[in-house]
C-alpha cells in the first residue's frame, strides 16, 4: 500500500462544495485511497483552518475524510527552502516560502505522490515529484 499526500486546494474543494471542482476532487480522493492512507502535513492542516471556526470542527473533518497528519523531516524543510532559493533567483517575489514548497518538498522527501490541482509550480521545483492532477 502507498500512501498520497493531498494538498490543500483538493480539500478546499470539499469543505467549500466547489462547483466545478468538488466532485473530481472527490473522486480522486476514493481512488487513492484505495492505494493506501491519504495524508497531510501541518502546512496543510493550517491552510485547512481558514475554513472552519473551531479547531474540533477542522478536527472532525480531518477524521471523516480518513486523513492522516504527517510531521514534516528536517529534509523536507531543507528541500523547500532551496527550492525557494531556486524561485527567488529565476525572479520570485515572494520574501518568505509559500506553503507549496512546504507540501511539495515534503510528498518529494517521502518519494509519495501528491494530489492537487496546482501543478505548475510543483513540476518546476519539484520535477521528480508524481503528480496526480488534472
């Protein structure tokens, strides 16, 4: 069994019912999970807080949606960092490490494969990175 990472924006798309994105979202989370458990990093969890007014709220949907919390390797806060250096120096604007490179390098650390629907700036700093993706 292998486990997926699952960014931010796919669990977005449940907790807001997103339209256009909810029901793919959906279904490429009972997909992988079959394959093996679905986690998220503390990034991820953070990002996820914005939506809900209480930490058992986020908590409760944390559960129901089977995912596991998995803490970041120094490795992995290594490689973000470096991949920011990358960004900053092909003209990033950005002063401090977007959450991306945080999931990014930690799904690359761990050699899983992440679910997300932003790609872009995974396979620029992350090209080894297996994407499941539109």
């Amino acid at each position: 069994m292998s486990a997926t990472f699952v960014d931010t924006n796919v669990l977005l798309d449940l907790v807001t019912n997103d339209k256009d994105w909810a029901d793919w979202s959906e279904r490429q989370l009972d997909a992988v999970s079959i394959r093996g458990p679905l986690l998220i990093n503390d990034i991820v969890y953070a990002e996820l807080s914005v939506r809900f007014t209480s930490i058992e709220a986020l908590d409760n949907f944390v559960d129901a949606a089977g995912l596991d919390r998995a803490p970041m390797p120094r490795a992995a806060l290594f490689l973000a960092a470096k991949a920011f250096q990358n960004y900053r120096a092909s003209g990033g604007a950005r002063t401090g490490v977007p959450p991306d490179f945080f999931i990014g390098a930690h799904a690359a650390v761990e050699a899983l494969p992440l679910l997300t629907r932003d790609v872009q700036r995974y396979r620029k700093y992350f090209p080894k990175l297996t994407l499941i993706a539109p």
